[in-house]
C-alpha cells in the first residue's frame, strides 16, 4: 500500500499505516499519530467506565487530522462560527 496524500503529489511513498478515520494509507510523514484514552466497561446493573492506565495509540492522515482539530477549535468555542 502507498500513501494517499503522497500519489495526490506524484510521490510513490510505502505507508507505515492506515487513517482511523477514513482509512487511507498513510507514509510516516503524512501520518498524525494521537492518543486516545482506553476505558474497560464494567456492565452489570449499571455501566462504570473505568479509565486504563495506558492510551491506545490511532494514526490519522492530514486531512482528517485537520477536520479533528477544526472541530475541537469549534467546539471550544461553543460551535459559534464553525
């Protein structure tokens, strides 16, 4: 597999990954790398997340990485302008 947003520029670049989002591959240049928390659910009579100590880590591509950080901005902003 190669990666999207290097052939969208004519370069023939191997991904290292696949975007969570949209499921791109991705090269290590392009590829945005995030932690994300893990939480193990209890079910029983009532749900309990319990937060893991440790974070999985996703890959993202650029162009979804920059849709996720449009939207925190957004929402940080109580949705107002977006």
């Amino acid at each position: 597999m190669h990666c999207f947003d290097c052939a969208e520029q004519n370069v023939d670049r191997p991904a290292v990954g696949t975007c969570m989002d949209c499921g791109a591959g991705v090269c290590a240049e392009h590829a945005r790398p995030e932690r994300r928390p893990v939480t193990c659910r209890v079910v029983g009579l009532t749900v309990v997340d319990h937060p893991a100590r440790v974070a999985a880590r996703i890959l993202r591509c650029s162009a979804c990485g920059q849709v996720r950080t449009t939207i925190a901005a957004c929402e940080t902003q109580g949705g107002r302008d977006c």
